[in-house]
C-alpha cells in the first residue's frame, strides 16, 4: 500500500505507512516505532507524526542506533514528521 508524495526540502518521498504518534509522550513514540517497523518491508518509507519535543532527538538517535535511515524531518506548527526508509 502506497501513500501520498510528500516533499521534504527537495525530496519527493512516496510514504508507505503513516504512524501517528501525535499525543504519545517519551518514550511511546520511539515504542511505537519501534513496533510499527517491524510490520514493514526493507525499503518501505514510514512517516511518523509526533508532537513530543523530546522526539526530535529521539527519533534521529533510535535511527541512527538500528540502522533505519532518516531521509528527513520537518516541523509543522506543532507536529515534528520524520520519515525513515525501513533497513
């Protein structure tokens, strides 16, 4: 199942899932993740939402310590969207 195109700086994406972890605080969203990731396949992207501050350190550190790749991030208003390419 294939999502919408995003853009993120001059990236387009084709999002595979959307994980909303708006309203989940530390450490829920990275618990959420963790859990969602392993339902997809290598190479699939995943959008997630959050509006947890604490998420934009957290999610680029949980990526960085599993080997998922953060192909972006960007804020609107209130709610962080990052978007990793499942390793």
């Amino acid at each position: 199942m294939h999502g919408s195109v995003n853009t993120v700086g001059e990236i387009a994406l084709d999002k595979d899932a959307t994980l909303d972890a708006r309203g989940l605080m530390c450490p829920m969203p990275i618990v959420q993740l963790a859990r969602k990731v392993k339902e997809m396949m290598s190479g699939q992207v995943l959008e997630l939402l959050a509006d947890d501050v604490g998420a934009k350190d957290d999610v680029p550190a949980w990526c960085n310590r599993t080997g998922n790749q953060l192909l972006g991030m960007q804020t609107d208003e209130k709610v962080f969207m990052f978007y990793i390419k499942i390793k």
